[in-house]
C-alpha cells in the first residue's frame, strides 16, 4: 500500500511538473506578445509590420479559442459546491442545456456542462487536452483492434479445433483390431476367432511382394490373413470399392466426400487386396456399412476406421508375440530388427498423429 501511495505521489508530481512547464511557456509567449503590442504603441513597428502582427495574434486567438473546452472548478466551501451542482444538474441532457438559463451559461451565450469531478489521482493529467474527436477516434481504433484480435483468435481456434478432429480421426484405431478389422474381411462376425493374425510373406519373398505393391504407392507393403476363406490378390487393389457402403461411412463421419484407400477391405470382392499403406491419411468403411442387417445400435455401428490401422493391426500383434516369446527387452530388440520396414514407418505416423492431435487439444484449451 506504501509503494501504490509512493507511486500515486510521484504521478502528481510529475504531472505538476508537466503543468508547471505549460504554464512557464505560456507566460513566456505573453511576454513576448505584451513585449510586441508595446514595441507598436511606441511607433517602433512599420506598417507591414504591423499588420504581421495583427494576422499573428489573430491567429493565435483563433487557436487558443479551441484550445480549452473544459475546466477543473474548485470551492472554497462545500456548500457553493453543493449548489453548482444542484443548479447544473442535467446539464448533460441535451434538451436541458437548450433551455439552460442565460445566467448559468459561460459569458450568457456559451452552454455548460457541468459534472461532479473524479478524484485527481485518478485523471490522466497528459490527456486533459484530449478533444472529444480524437477520444472517439482513439476508442473507434482501440475498438477496431480489438474486434481484429478476436477475429483473428476466433479463427485460430477454429482451425486447431478442426486440425484436431482431422488428426484424431488419422490416429490408427486399434480396437478393431480383434473383430471388426477382420469381420471387414470375411463378411461376418461369427467366424470371427481370437487367433486370426495378419501374416507377412517369408523372409526370402516379402521384398519381391512389396514391391509388386509398389505399383498402388510406394510405401505399401504386403500384408494378408491366413487360413480365413479369404483369397487376397494384387487384382482386386485396382477393382471399384463399393461406393454405397463408402457413402454410408462418409456420411455417418461427417466428411464431405467419399474417402477411400484401395488396401480397405470390401466384402463384395471374391478377393481382397493385400498391399497397404502404413501413413495412409484415408478411410476404410466398417463391415455394417456394407451391409446394413450386421448393424446392432451402439455395438456395431457404421463407421469407418484409418486404413493405415491395418499395418497397425499387425504391428501390434507382431509386437506382442515377440515380447511373450523373448520377454521385454529382448522381444522389443527382435521386433525392431525384424518388422523395421513394416512397422517404422507406421510407428513414426501414428506418433505424429498423436503429438499433432495433443497440440491441437491444447491449443484450443488455451
């Protein structure tokens, strides 16, 4: 409280300072005006002169008229205080100053407003001479700014709430893992085990197969369920996808378009195609998409998964196998050497995914 007293003190002073300097320039420019008007009485001044002189002071009166439009009346006693303001009071309603009495007005023409004052701590004595255009054009322009900022803001919010949605919906989803990833492929649930497993090609075949997949994308790699009843061949990766079950998904998500990923299984196909891509940014369709009878409201719904969760399927069950087999450390080091090329790429997208959607999330809680 000492230190806000100190501080309040120390603004007075220097705004006695400011007004004490006003009031010494002023004193000087009279001075010299008086010094003037004498020099002409004393017949000093040529006519030109003169008259420079004359426009000179006519211009500063013109000036000086513009300057003051408002002043800090101070009482000696409280009750002349008291009778101003009663005698002024509505003077801030235009309709009472058009009939304000002649006697309460600044040399009987000049219409007044009168106010109680704040407290002089509180003014800001640097903008007493502030004209009420340039406070209306300072609020118009803080007013401006600030409508620009929370613009600005709104729609920066708005993008990283979008950005979220959009990399939530990229992140892998592995619960689908044990039933609807491989229910998409076979066409029901019934046949639907606990050991169906994705299965890579032997050691000394899998770089040939990658490759044949290279012709639907680079990165994609050969992945296919064994022992299913399912045929997978490069063939079916160029056959349509079945677009009323790709409507149903696009509409059930939200999405504007159709987004599909030539790995994403499709139950109409005699075969399925083995070659997927492990950072696709697309869409598969659940199996109740395609067909609406397996469709149980809030157990199996229409939806969609990331294409890319099928290589993410498989990782983890790759993963798994090799730590109950080897134990942590040395289950994680063969898994590393061993699916690298599978699984890297995949590892390294699902952790983009996921930091960009932890950013977006705090963004917009900020």
């Amino acid at each position: 409280r000492a230190r806000k007293e100190r501080e309040r003190e120390l603004a007075d002073r220097q705004a006695e300072a400011a007004n004490a300097k006003r009031m010494e320039e002023w004193r000087k420019e009279r001075e010299k005006v008086r010094q003037e008007m004498a020099a002409e009485l004393r017949g000093d001044m040529s006519k030109d002169q003169e008259q420079a002189l004359l426009k000179q002071l006519q211009e500063r009166e013109g000036e000086r008229a513009d300057d003051c439009y408002a002043a800090f009346v101070v009482f000696n006693h409280e009750e002349s205080y008291i009778r101003a303001i009663k005698a002024y009071r509505g003077s801030e309603n235009p309709l009472y100053r058009f009939f304000q009495p002649e006697a309460l007005r600044f040399n009987y023409e000049n219409k007044l407003i009168v106010k109680k004052a704040t407290d002089p701590s509180d003014i800001l004595w640097e903008n007493i001479q502030t004209t009420p255009c340039q406070a209306r054009s300072r609020r118009c322009a803080t007013a401006l700014a600030s409508f620009i900022i929370m613009m600005l803001s709104f729609a920066f919010i708005l993008t990283a709430q979008l950005s979220r949605q959009r990399f939530t919906e990229q992140v892998p989803d592995l619960g689908v893992c044990k039933e609807g990833l491989p229910a998409a492929f076979i066409g029901n649930y019934e046949n639907v085990t606990r050991n169906l497993r994705m299965q890579r090609p032997g050691q000394f075949v899998a770089g040939e197969h990658d490759r044949s997949c290279q012709s639907f994308g680079t990165s994609r790699k050969y992945l296919s369920y064994e022992n299913i009843g399912v045929t997978f061949a490069l063939e079916a990766c160029e056959e349509p996808y079945n677009v009323a079950a790709v409507l149903r998904s696009a509409s059930k998500g939200g999405f504007a378009e159709p987004i599909k990923d030539p790995g994403c299984p499709d139950v109409r196909k005699e075969k399925q195609c083995p070659c997927f891509d492990p950072s696709s940014s697309k869409f598969c369709a659940t199996l109740p998409c395609h067909d609406e009878s397996l469709e149980i409201k809030d157990v199996r719904e229409c939806g969609h998964f990331a294409a890319s969760t099928v290589i993410g399927c498989y990782c983890l069950q790759a993963f798994d196998d090799a730590v109950q087999r080897l134990g942590t450390l040395a289950g994680a080091q063969e898994f590393t050497d061993k699916e690298e090329s599978v699984c890297g790429e995949w590892a390294a997208a699902y952790a983009l995914a996921q930091t960009l959607t932890l950013l977006a999330g705090g963004v917009v809680s900020v």
